[in-house]
C-alpha cells in the first residue's frame, strides 16, 4: 500500500514522505490515527504543501540541533499538576504539557509531536523525557512532576 505520511512516524519518515507498507499496517494503524493518507495523483500536491509547513517548524540543521540540545540539556523543568494523597495524579500528564512546562521553564518553543514519553506519566517524582530534535539529535531531561 502506498501512502503519503503526514506526521513524523519512527522508523518510517517524516512528513511529506511517500513510504510502501503492507495493507494491513496502513489501513489499521496510519490512516486511523491520522499520521498518513493513501497516495494518489492528487495527493502529490499535499506533499508540496505538507514538506512547506515542515520547513517552516523543522530544526535547520545538526548544528542548531545540538544549539537547542544544550539549552535543554541544562534546564529544570518543573511540572504542576493535581494529585491525589498517595501521589498518584488526576489523569496523567500529555506531550502538550511537557512541551508548554519546557517553554514556560525558559527553554525553547518546542513541536509536542518532538517530546516522547517512555510510558504514560501517573505519578508524582522526577521522570526522564526524550525530544527528539534531528533524526541524529536526541536531547534527555528530567522532568520534576508536583502537586499543584
């Protein structure tokens, strides 16, 4: 199945990108979630514009990569939020909120789809994020999650 991706998707390419995968992929787990459309003539003049809103957003180069990687790299970045007794948080905390605590801790506006969490984040603690800057630049940070 061909498809055009429209959000960054690990392992397969960045937006914009005419990728080949097998029917069932595509049609159960891309299309659905809205990271990709099926490829036709027509959709070719998306990509023009998909790859256009990329640039505008994308970090330039590795070199301004490991820029915004050193400003992270030195940042605290506390995150309130409500919180029962036990610690145990009202919800859990999203990559909207973890890109909004970086910039609001003085780091760099960063694109939410950038910022991974290795696992739904539940409880009260410091807990480690990965942006992802560049296909080469990955930047680390410790998250301090408190009781609003």
């Amino acid at each position: 199945m061909k498809l055009i991706l429209t959000h960054e998707v690990t392992g397969l390419g960045e937006p914009g990108d005419i990728i080949e995968v097998k029917d069932g992929y595509g049609r159960n787990y891309l299309i659905p979630r809205g990271f990709a459309i099926r490829w036709s003539k027509g959709g070719e003049k998306e990509v023009a514009s998909i790859r256009r809103a990329r640039k505008v957003r994308e970090i330039k180069n590795l070199d301004q990569a490991n820029e915004v990687k050193a400003q992270l790299t030195g940042l605290k970045v506390k995150l309130a939020t409500r919180a029962g007794e036990s610690g145990r948080l009202f919800g859990s905390v999203t990559v909207a909120d973890v890109a909004s605590a970086i910039k609001a801790a003085g780091g760099p506006d960063l694109d939410k789809r950038r910022v991974e969490l290795g696992a739904p984040i539940k409880t009260l603690g410091t807990h480690r994020v990965t942006v992802r800057l560049h296909p080469e630049v990955s930047a680390a940070l410790d998250l301090d999650v408190v009781s609003a």
